[in-house]
C-alpha cells in the first residue's frame, strides 16, 4: 500500500453511500488490491449518507488503515450532496468519485489519466458513446428513460454530452475548487449542474467511454427521481444559458 507524505495525495476517491452494507464492504476490498498496486499515493473517501444500516461499521471493517476516512451525514440529503462533502475533503491532486457498485470496474480509469495529461480537467465516463461497454443492461424502459433524459440535458441545459449520468467522473485539484463549491443541488440531478459548471468556468472535460454493468440493486426509484429531476432541469435552464461547447468525446 502506498502511503502519502504530509496528507498529500496523488488521487483520492470519493464514495457515496446510502445503506450499501451488503455490497461496501467488497467494493473497498477491490478498491484497496486496485490501488495498492500503483506506484501513486492515494486515499479513499467514504461519504454515508444518513445510512440507516451498518454501511459506517462496515467501513470501518475495511482494514484500509489511514488510506479510508469515513464521513457521515447524520440524515439523509441525496447523492449531490453526498459527493460535494467528499470532494470538500479530498487532499489528491486528482479526484474521483464512483459508484458504491462499482457498475463501472474501477480499472477503467486507466482511461483517463491520457486525457488529464492532454491538458484536460474534467474527464467523465460515458454509457452513451459508440465504443461504450454495456456489459449488464437495465430494464428497457429505464434505458428509454435514460436516453429521454439526456435527449433533454442536451437541449436544455448541457449540449455535447451523452451521458451525464454514469457515476465515475474525475477531476483536477484546479477543476474541484472551482465546481463544487458552486453546486446547489443534492439530488441527482447534481451530475448536470456539476458539468454546467465546469462548462460556465471555461474548464475542458473529456467524455470517454467505459464498461459498465448494472447493478439491480439500485436506490434510484424511477418515477419520484425522474420528476425531481425534470424540476431540476428546469431550474438549471433558468442559471444557464446557452454555453460554448467545451466537451471533447474519446
């Protein structure tokens, strides 16, 4: 394991998490044999969201030593804000945040440093490009509703991106202090506000395809989610206008 010097970090990784028991203690066990193979420093954030099982225990049980902080929310305030108070905490020079599933394996952000070294500051993965790797489908009618979704970011509030919605999405030291404390939503409808952002702040993002694999244990209910978020579409078309495109696809 590769421990940082004077709480400096090469990369930290941000986890939301909302009563993930069950599946958070492999996923920071793949996490830590991942990343203690790098030659880098490194830490791992966990964000609990106002859990109500076990998720702070099992954390804890993670045997990651001081390379794993735990922080806690002691309600539950939605995915936006859980990701917002990690990357307040990070130390790395480069932040992550992933999925509490790990839908997309935590290897494919090899694909991404390329694109940080071109100059880029934000790098998000993507389900929706040609050479994506859906490797586990959701259900038809919630990939329909996915692409729905997108159809309306682009139109609305963020053009040029396909999918703003996978959860595995990094960024610069630079592009974390200038998005996140700008970010005003919690649900999760955050991911667009958050791109939006770093389009309004002139910061060059990178959309780059991955594997992914769905989970069925999802915590998104569809109907109560998809209606928040078109409110939240639409109060974000109200703060943005039309921005230049900034987004370059790999």
């Amino acid at each position: 394991m590769v421990m940082a010097q004077e709480d400096f970090y090469r990369l930290s990784i941000v986890i939301p998490v909302y009563n993930e028991e069950q599946r958070l203690g492999p996923t920071l066990t793949r996490l830590g044999e991942y990343l203690s193979g790098k030659p880098y420093t490194w830490e791992l954030i966990v964000v609990d969201d106002g859990s109500r099982d076990r998720s702070v225990e099992v954390a804890g049980q993670a045997g990651l030593g001081e390379a794993l902080r735990v922080v806690e929310h002691k309600v539950n305030r939605g995915k936006g804000a859980a990701v917002r108070t990690g990357m307040a905490a990070v130390r790395g020079q480069f932040a992550l945040f992933s999925d509490s599933d790990l839908s997309t394996p935590i290897e494919e952000i090899e694909k991404f440093w390329p694109w940080f070294e071109e100059g880029y500051d934000v790098v998000i993965g993507s389900r929706g490009l040609s050479t994506s790797q859906i490797e586990v489908h959701q259900s038809l009618h919630r990939e329909w509703m996915g692409r729905f979704f997108n159809v309306l970011v682009r139109a609305l509030v963020v053009p040029g991106i396909h999918d703003t919605q996978c959860g595995f999405k990094m960024f610069t030291q630079r592009a974390v202090e200038r998005i996140f404390p700008r970010l005003q939503l919690e649900g999760w409808a955050f991911d667009v506000e958050l791109l939006a952002v770093a389009q309004q702040q002139g910061l060059r993002t990178a959309e780059v395809p991955v594997r992914w694999v769905n989970s069925p244990d999802t915590r998104v209910r569809t109907f109560r989610a998809s209606s928040q978020m078109l409110c939240d579409l639409l109060r974000l078309r109200r703060r943005f206008r039309s921005r230049p495109q900034a987004v370059s696809n790999g």
